[in-house]
C-alpha cells in the first residue's frame, strides 16, 4: 500500500505506550497487522492481537523499537498512509456506533470501517459492520423469529407468535389468528413478485395475504396435503408448498391441487423441508430422501442421494450429497446447493462438491437454510451467519458474553482468521435468510429479526 509500511519484526511486540506491534504480510495477500508505522510518522496499535490474544508484555523497550522504525521509514517515503487493518480490540480508535439511516437509531448498530477496508483489499464483500435488531420490545410478537420475506421497503417477519410488518426498521402491524391466520406459528414465507401477494406457511395450514384480508387453506377446505408447512416456492402463478406429509402444486389460475409424494414421486420419505423453484424445475429437500428434482417440462422426478448411505459418517468424499438428511436448498447460475444437518453440499450438473466445518469455512455442519444471490451462497446454521462465493468464506457469529461478536474470514488459502467486533447477529441460531435490493441480509433468529448492512453504505 502507497505510503504505508508493514514491518515484520518477531522478536517483539511492544504495547507500551506506543501502542505498537509487530507485522507481516503473508504470501495470500492477507495482511496481519501487529504493528503500522505510516511515512507521515503515526503509529497505531491495538493491546490485542489479531486472533485476541494478548501480544506481548508492556514495556519501554517496544516502545523506543517503533520510535526508531517510526524516523527510519519517514525517510524512505513520504504520503498519506492508508490503513487495511482491522481493529483488533473492541473499542480500539473508533467513534459512536454509525446510525440506521431509515430510523436514525445509533442504539444496536456500530461501525467497523478497517474491516471493510480489509474486505476491499481482499477483494470480497460484504463487510457487515452494522448490525441491528428487532425484539418484543420493538413491537415482535415473540423473538424466536422462522421466516423472513422482503417486498421493497416493506419486511415480513414470521414468529413464533405471528407475522409481523415491518417498514423502515419500525414494526408497524402484527398479525395474528383473530387477524385471519390460521395458525399463530408462521414457518414460511414468500412473496410473489407479479401479484404482491404474500403466501404464509404456519403450523397450521396455508394463508394468501391480499388486499389487507388474509385467505386460508387448510386439510379440511382444500387440496393442502397436511397443515404443517416448511417452505413455499413462487412460480409465476403456481405455488409449491413442502409439508410434512409431502410436496404441494397449487395453481392460483384454475384453482388445481396437486399432491406428490412418496406414491408418485421418487421420494423415500414425505417429510419436505424446504423448496425453491429455478429455470423450469423445482427443487424439493426432503427429510432423509435426499433432493427430489421435477422437470417442469416433462413432469418426471430425478432425486440426488447419499450414495453411501450412511447416517453417521460421509464414507466417499465428493460422491454425491453429503448425507441424505436435507433441510435446505438453493439454485443459482446453474448451481445447485444442498444444506443437510451434516454439511454443504454444491453440485454443478457434473461434479458434487461437499464442505464440513472441520475442513473448510463453513460456519456450521447444522444448516437451517440457504439463500443465493449472483453466485454468492448465505448460509443459516445454527453456529452463526455462513457467505461463500465459492473461494472464500466468511463467518458471523455471537461469542459467550452478551456483548462479545467475532467475524471470521477464511481466505483462499483455507487459512482462517478471526477478529472480534463491536456488533453482531443476537443468536448464533439463524432460521431464515431474504436479501434486500443491496443484498444486505435480513436475518430470522432465535432472539429477534436482524438485518445487517456495511456502514459506508445504505441499508
């Protein structure tokens, strides 16, 4: 970097007064600051190294080192020195927390422009450095938050205790069964892009959202296969609906019901976790069965399996999927991504991939759901918040204490590097992803609705 110098000195590291380390920069690019002594002759440190240990012992010693490193560099260059490090200590340098611009409140989102610096360095973003959270106390019905929708301005929150509106980071409605949902407990949700009609999976049966009245479609009243509802696909007209007793096709033009599953499909088991619909073809998780594929041409079934079968163990590397018990799917670009209770798996039309938490950046084996946006995958796991754009991972997780938040960067390398930050997703159990028209996350937890944004730019 242009009028900047990182010094690679391992004999010490000095946090005296000069609040100076030591540096390297490694053969990825990836640079790890301990110690920058700019041309203009500033120094910066943090009491805290990189991964949050603590560097050194204090002493004058260290100090004096970067006062003389600090004259010898003045000479050899001269220009404003530019800073690509992250703070590496909570509080270290730093102003007041950056506000929601929607809402101008500085309460639960605080900022962190050296870790968009380093995201920009190394070429990926985002860099999610605001962050803020919507409770009980915000007007949620409940906290533990399943589904999310966004429409435009508007975000839809599906709780434990109803569905919830929210426009501009203010919850402006509930939503609950003397409002017309059939059930109090919303699981899913989807909106469609040509009516504006929203579609809500509960607990208890289906609902359409329309005109401000809500329309339901239960057992007993309609085609629904079973009441209990996991996921809801918009396919232009026709809504897809995975139940615990198998997959919906409802067309919203000729009122036709359709029920697949274990009777006329390739399935194995009826439980459907998730569906998503993408290029003609609809995409079904099914509890213990896999991936189950309908060509929407052709009407037939294909599925993708465990090859090995085995429950406990992944026998053959990159054979096929991870494991058979699947909770998630996404399609993008022609990729097909599955999330099972045991890893990731990525499948190109030719060649599967598979990713652990033990051998790669993935922030959990236990994946709740997955969304995908121009070929970068989020991952909800029940270990934090999961990005992937095929090469490098990022992490988003809440540590023990209330106030302790950690990102964690794992480069191209596979090298993984953690750094603490001043905010963070409120739980690490993570439902439900929807992006909004910046791609910024907003995300369905187990202790409120978040929605997360880098602080130079818009939420």
């Amino acid at each position: 970097m242009k009028g900047s110098h990182w010094i690679d000195w391992n004999f010490f590291s000095a946090v005296g007064a000069g609040q100076c380390s030591s540096s390297r920069e490694k053969p990825n690019g990836w640079r790890e600051a301990r110690c920058r002594v700019s041309a203009a002759g500033q120094e910066r440190g943090d009491a805290r190294g990189l991964d949050g240990r603590i560097l050194g012992r204090r002493g004058l010693v260290g100090f004096l080192l970067c006062s003389v490193a600090t004259v010898l560099l003045s000479v050899v260059s001269a220009g404003p020195a530019k800073s690509a490090t992250v703070r590496a200590a909570e509080g270290s340098g730093g102003g007041a927390g950056s506000a929601d611009p929607t809402t101008g409140d500085k309460g639960r989102s605080q900022p962190s422009s050296e870790l968009e610096e380093v995201a920009t360095v190394e070429g990926r973003a985002p860099a999610l450095s605001c962050w803020k959270t919507l409770g009980t106390a915000d007007g949620l019905p409940s906290e533990k938050v399943f589904a999310v929708a966004v429409e435009g301005e508007r975000v839809w929150a599906g709780t434990e205790k109803g569905l919830a509106l929210v426009e501009n980071g203010v919850v402006r409605k509930v939503y609950g069964v003397k409002n017309g949902l059939p059930f109090q407990a919303v699981t899913a949700l989807a909106v469609s892009p040509s009516t504006g009609d929203l579609w809500v999976g509960t607990m208890g049966g289906l609902a359409r959202f329309s005109g401000g009245r809500f329309d339901t479609f239960t057992q007993l009243d309609s085609g629904l296969v079973n009441d209990v509802i996991y996921g809801i696909a918009v396919d232009g007209p026709v809504i897809w609906i995975a139940t615990a007793a198998g997959l919906n096709r409802y067309d919203t033009e000729t009122g036709v019901w359709e029920i697949y599953d274990t009777t006329n499909t390739l399935m194995h088991e009826p439980w459907c976790y998730a569906v998503t619909a993408s290029d003609g073809r609809v995409y079904v998780a099914v509890w213990g069965g896999g991936i189950v594929v309908r060509d929407g041409k052709t009407g037939r079934f294909r599925e993708h399996r465990d090859p090995d079968k085995e429950l406990e163990i992944d026998l053959f590397r990159d054979d096929g999927l991870v494991h058979d018990v699947t909770s998630a799917v996404a399609v993008d670009e022609g990729i097909t991504w599955a999330g099972t209770y045991f890893g990731l798996s990525r499948y190109d039309g030719r060649r599967w991939r598979s990713y652990n938490q033990s051998d790669s950046g993935l922030a959990g084996d236990f994946i709740n759901y997955l969304k995908t946006r121009a070929g970068v995958l989020w991952i909800a796991t029940d270990q934090g918040l999961g990005w992937f754009d095929g090469t490098q991972w990022q992490t988003w997780r809440k540590g023990k204490e209330e106030s302790e938040f950690r990102w964690l960067f794992t480069d191209s390398k596979g090298k993984t590097h953690s750094f603490p930050t001043e905010s963070g997703p409120p739980s690490n159990t993570i439902f439900g992803i929807e992006l909004d028209g910046e791609g910024n996350p907003w995300l369905a937890t187990a202790k409120g609705l978040t929605h997360a944004w880098s602080c130079s730019g818009n939420p």
